[in-house]
C-alpha cells in the first residue's frame, strides 16, 4: 500500500493538487523520497535542495529581519556546481517572495582568504559561478563569499573587514557550505534566537512543495503553507515551464 506521501506527491503531479507540505510526523526521508521519485526538477533546474525563511526580532539583521538560508535539509555536501545552483535558487526566491534584490553571502569560517582549506576554495569558486549564473539568468543579485557569519550580518564588522563589499554586513541570503552546517545554523537560529521559522522550501522542483520540521508549531507551518500557496499561483515566475508536463513526460 502506498503511504500518504506517495498519494500527494501524485496529486501534485498530476495537477490535482497545487502544492505539497508535510512532515510533521515523518522522518525527512520519507517526504522527500516519494517527491524526488514522482515529481521531476523544473526545466532548466540541475539539483533539488532546500532553503529556510527565517523571521528574527531584531529588524537590522536581513531584509527587516528576514533572512534566507540554504541548503539546510537536502544535500550533505555540496560540490561547486550544486553550491552555486543553490546560491542561484535561494536567491530567485528571496526576490520572488520579497521583491527585494537580494544579497546573498556565501558562508565559510574564512572571509577573503584569512584562512586556507580545500572547502575555501570550493565556496570562493561557487560564489564566482552563482553569480554567473544569475547574470546569465536575468536574475539581479549580488554574491560575495567566502564570507565569515559576523562579516556578512553585522555592519560594524563588514566595515572593518570588507568596505567596499555590496553584501557583507547587509546579507539577507545566507549559503552554507555543507548541510552539517546548514542544519545546525538554521536550528540555532530558532532555538537560541527564538525565530519563526518557515521550512524546509524545497527548491528545484517541477512543482511547489515544503517539508516541515517535527519540531515546527502550528504558526511554522501556516507561514510554509502561505510561502508554497504564493510559490503555486505564479510559479512558472520562478522556474518557467515548470508544470507543463506530467511524469513520464519527455522533455522538449
């Protein structure tokens, strides 16, 4: 017998549902699982991953104290490509949400070289490479990276470290550099920060869809039920011709 998120990984497929959301009381295996083996990426998109939209109290931090961070719930490690698709996606939704350009800081425990590591160079060439893309996508944001956490949120910091810098210390996007880190920012930040946190926004996909932590409350998940029923009216505005075809379909 088919478990529930088969059955709604299908709907959503087959356009008799606009957008999926679950989780509450399933592991993130078994509501990714049935999405990624039913629903395809959207055209042009080359990885699925995650992204969190993270509400904090204090309004100086991100866009008004918006803030989004990726990839906290899908790819262990990253490599470049995947980083800068990453970076790219986020970013999409950070403006389509927001209609704000965003400003997107690749993260690292190094800013502008003060430290040397193979992961380094992986986020200094995604950071390159995102904004390539974005450039190439019509997509108008701004990348910096590698960029230390206080450089790319506190003002007085950035100053210091990076003043001519367009992102640091105005950072509303956020790029971890591996999912270990990702995971364990993002819950800190809503633990320790008390933030409302509206995730997992999965990104990528042919269709809308969110998996929703077991620890989210019930004001969690109608923030991800509004973000997915924003994403589902105009969601070809993110991903353009998402949705035109069924599974199984080819791609033209």
């Amino acid at each position: 017998m088919l478990k529930p998120n088969y059955f709604g990984a299908m709907m959503v497929a087959m356009h008799q549902a606009d957008g999926l959301i679950s989780g509450t009381n399933e592991f993130t295996g078994s509501v990714l699982r049935p999405l990624f083996q039913i629903i395809q990426l959207a055209p042009q998109a080359t990885v699925a991953s995650s992204c969190m939209v993270m509400e904090v109290e204090d309004s100086q931090f991100g866009e008004r104290g918006v803030l989004f961070m990726a990839d906290c719930g899908v790819i262990p490690d990253p490599n470049v490509e995947q980083l800068a698709e990453i970076a790219v996606d986020t970013a999409r939704l950070a403006r389509h949400l927001l209609n704000v350009r965003p400003r997107v800081a690749l993260l690292s425990f190094s800013t502008k070289g003060s430290a040397t590591h193979p992961s380094i160079g992986k986020v200094q060439a995604a950071t390159a490479l995102a904004q390539q893309k974005a450039d190439q996508r019509g997509l108008d944001a701004t990348f910096d990276g590698e960029l230390q956490l206080d450089a790319a949120l506190v003002r007085e910091i950035a100053e210091r470290k990076l003043p001519e810098s367009q992102v640091a210390g105005r950072a509303n996007v956020l790029i971890f550099p591996d999912l270990n880190s990702g995971n364990i920012g993002s819950k800190l930040v809503r633990v320790i920060g008390r933030a409302n946190a509206y995730g997992q926004i999965l990104l990528g996909l042919d269709r809308p869809a969110a998996d929703v932590s077991r620890g989210s409350n019930a004001h969690d998940i109608l923030g991800v039920a509004a973000i997915v029923g924003v994403q589902a009216v105009d969601y070809e505005l993110l991903y353009p011709g998402a949705g035109r075809k069924l599974p199984g379909e080819p791609r033209e």
